[in-house]
C-alpha cells in the first residue's frame, strides 16, 4: 500500500486519457461549492467568455443584466448590450478589471480617456469595441462612463456568482496615469504615441497580487458572493515580445492558470473551473479547435458548458447533452452566433491579416 492505492479515478492518467469524451472524465473534482437555480451569474473576461455567458443563459441560467439597453437605443443598432452583465465589453487583464472595479467603487478616480473616430463619433478607449455605434459627443461618451461605472457597481451588489475568464498577461498603459487599456491604442481607435503608450507583461506575483485586490473589492461589497476564476483556452492573436506568439501564449497562460491556482487555495469563497484543461488536455486529440487553430469550435464550447452544469448545475443536468441533440436550424444560428462573438474580440485588430477581413 501507499498514498495512490485508493486514490479515484480522475486522479490517474490513463483512465482520464482513454476516456471517450469530457463528459466520463471528473475534470472539475475538488470543486469547492455547487449552484443553485436561483443563483443570478454575473460574467466578465476575454472573448471565451462570451461564449459562457450566452451558453449559460440558453441553457436556463440566471444571468444578471445590470446595464441593459436603454428604450432610446434601437434594438437594431450596433449598440454592444447583452454580452456580458454590462457594457464593458472583452476584459483580458486582471489589471483591466481591477482598474474597473476600482473606479466603480471610488477607488480610483473615473478614467475618461475618449478620442473622435473619424465620423464624428466618439470613443471610450477603456472599451473601444464595447460601444460599436460609439457616442454622438464627448458629454454623451463621459456621460455613459459615469452610467456605465454606476451599473458595475450595482451589479457587484446583486450577483451570487461571478465569474471571470482570464485571458491575457500581455498590455499597454497609459504611462502619464497609470491605467491599462484592453487593445493597444492606434489599433481600434486612437493613436498609438510611443512615449505615452508603453507595453507591460504581467508577471506571477503581479498577476496574485492583482487577483487579491479584486476579491478584497468583491468581497467588501457583497459578502455572500462566490467568485468562480476560468482561464481562456484561446491563444494570443499576437505578441508584442520579442519571440514566437506561440511561445508567448504558452508563458501567458501558465501564469494566469498558476496564479489562479494560488489564489483559489487561500479564499474558500473563490473556485476554479476547468475550462482550459478540457480543451487543451491531450485527451481532447485537437478536436475542439477551429479553423486557425486558436478559437474554439462550438463542439468544444457545448463540451465545456455540458461539463459544467452536470458539475456545477445539479437542478440543470436535464440541460446536460441538449448540445449534441441540436436541430440543423439551432446549429445554425449557433454557428453564426460564434461568428458573431470572434467579431467582437478587439485582439483581432492586433493582427493586420485578420483586420482585413473585418
């Protein structure tokens, strides 16, 4: 006898490794707490993050809309609402969020860093994409900020769960005031000027830090809320290190994953999802990539969402295998609706090739 005799299953290679799909795998053993349907999910993070918010609230969820579209705003304009649980838009960084939650709460002073694009309209760089329709002027842009923050800090007060996909180590700061932007400036909007705009690769201990100070602020607004922590399987579109984006992506995600994996273990109100590993494990044999070989198809989104209500969901596991009984009419508006979100990932203005054909 020694210490893996009566181990699981899930603890050992093989078993895991022969397994026919995510499904006969206990990818999410360990967990620290299950949902009820009651729950109300907020959710933020990088493009992958779409995916699960939208899977999420198909599938019967509660997703908490704190900034929803205002009765003025056409339903048919490019206005940027119900992506997430406000209009922030793609988060990549740690920092990114912090920055939010911090001006939310009046950590920090509000960031009102807005150019004109060439139509006339205006833009918040600190979410260039967010707002495709962009505002009719300045006062309007600043405006919507300070309505936007409001709507961040209710829906820190309201939510049961929130949860938040790390996407990126990799970023560009304002140097004169300190604050971060989700895309380099020059790429969506604005004009990169080399000695304002000075690129950063957040480290381990960086990344911690950052992690803490976010569930400090969640934690002192609402009490009873649980943070679930996700890490994006999706590469970087392009890096600005000097090496392979490749080699780029494998540094980024082994420190956000580890800085996870840090945090997690000290706060019992914070648990980890393993969206990262049911994509990218071996097992998976490169089935769940798309055509690019960076994004996820929507086979592998179904699998990590079926993964997680039968994980996470309990009163939702009827919900559980709905993806692979999918009608030809519901794949296909899935697959438009996956189209539709990898327009939106401002990442993919960092790369010349892929802006053309936007």
């Amino acid at each position: 006898m020694n210490p893996y005799s009566n181990l699981p299953r899930q603890n050992f290679w093989n078993a895991s490794a022969r397994a026919q799909d995510a499904l006969e795998v206990d990818f999410d053993s360990g967990r620290k707490f299950v949902f009820s349907a009651s729950d109300q999910f907020a959710t933020a993070g990088s493009c992958f993050a779409q995916h699960f918010a939208t899977q999420l609230a198909e599938r019967g969820g509660r997703v908490l809309v704190a900034e929803a579209r205002h009765p003025l705003v056409s339903e048919s304009s490019e206005h940027g609402y119900g992506l997430f649980s406000a209009r922030y838009g793609n988060i990549y960084t740690v920092r990114q969020l912090l920055e939010l939650l911090e001006q939310a709460f009046g950590l920090r002073e509000t960031v009102y860093d807005m150019v004109a694009r060439p139509d006339g309209r205006w833009v918040d760089m600190l979410r260039p994409r967010a707002v495709p329709m962009g505002f009719a002027s300045l006062e309007h842009a600043r405006a919507d900020r300070d309505y936007h923050l409001h709507a961040v800090r209710q829906m820190v007060e309201k939510l049961d769960v929130f949860v938040f996909t790390l996407g990126l180590t990799e970023v560009w700061i304002n140097v004169e005031h300190g604050y971060c932007y989700p895309v380099v400036p020059g790429s969506v909007a604005g004009q990169f000027i080399e000695n304002r705009h000075c690129f950063h690769n957040f480290s381990f201990a960086e990344t911690v830090a950052d992690l803490e100070r976010v569930i400090g602020i969640v934690a002192s607004n609402n009490a009873m809320a649980r943070i679930l922590f996700t890490v994006s399987p999706v590469g970087l579109v392009a890096t600005a290190e000097q090496r392979n984006v490749m080699v780029s992506t494998t540094a980024s995600k082994s420190i956000l994953r580890s800085a996870v994996d840090a945090v997690v273990r000290s706060h019992s109100s914070c648990d980890y999802f393993p969206s990262f590993e049911i994509i990218t494990s071996p097992y998976s044999r490169g089935k769940y990539w798309a055509e690019g070989l960076r994004d996820v198809n929507q086979s592998g989104i179904n699998t990590v969402m079926d993964v997680f209500f039968r994980s996470r969901l309990p009163d939702f596991q009827a919900a559980a295998g709905d993806a692979a009984a999918l009608t030809p009419a519901h794949q296909a508006h899935q697959e438009e609706l996956e189209a539709a979100l990898t327009e939106e990932c401002d990442e993919m203005f960092l790369d010349p090739e892929l802006r053309s054909r936007q």
